[in-house]
C-alpha cells in the first residue's frame, strides 16, 4: 500500500514540478505548457504499463483526453 501512494506522490509532484518549470523557462507558452502535460501523461501510460498498475494507466489516457478535449472545445 506505501508503494502505491508514493508512486502516486512522485508522479504528481513530478507533474507539478514539470509545470512550474516549464512556466519559469517558457513563461505564458500555451504549446509547451500542453508538451509538457502530454510527456507526463505518456510517462504514466508507461509506467503502468510496465508494472501493470491500472490507476496510471486511466490516469495517463484521461489526462491525454482531457488536454485534446481542451483544444478542441
């Protein structure tokens, strides 16, 4: 169960993290700001299918729908 909720943690802090970053290095970029959200998405479709965790995987293909969904709505 410990393993479970740090994966979690690390993968939203790496999320969080990633964003801030890519705010401080391309400030107001719409374009690098959704790369940046695709990369982390597609590290989470990943790593739950290497180790076969169901909940990164859901969580990489909603968040890859959901950052489509935005551009196109």
């Amino acid at each position: 169960m410990l393993t479970h909720i740090a994966l979690i943690v690390g993968a939203l802090s790496l999320l969080l993290l990633s964003i801030r970053a890519c705010d401080v290095y391309f400030s107001g970029n719409m374009s690098a700001l959704a790369i940046t959200v695709m990369c982390n998405c597609f590290v989470w479709l990943l790593i739950g299918w290497r180790f076969s965790l169901m909940y990164f995987i859901i969580s990489g293909v909603v968040g890859i729908i959901l950052l489509f969904s935005s551009f196109f709505i």
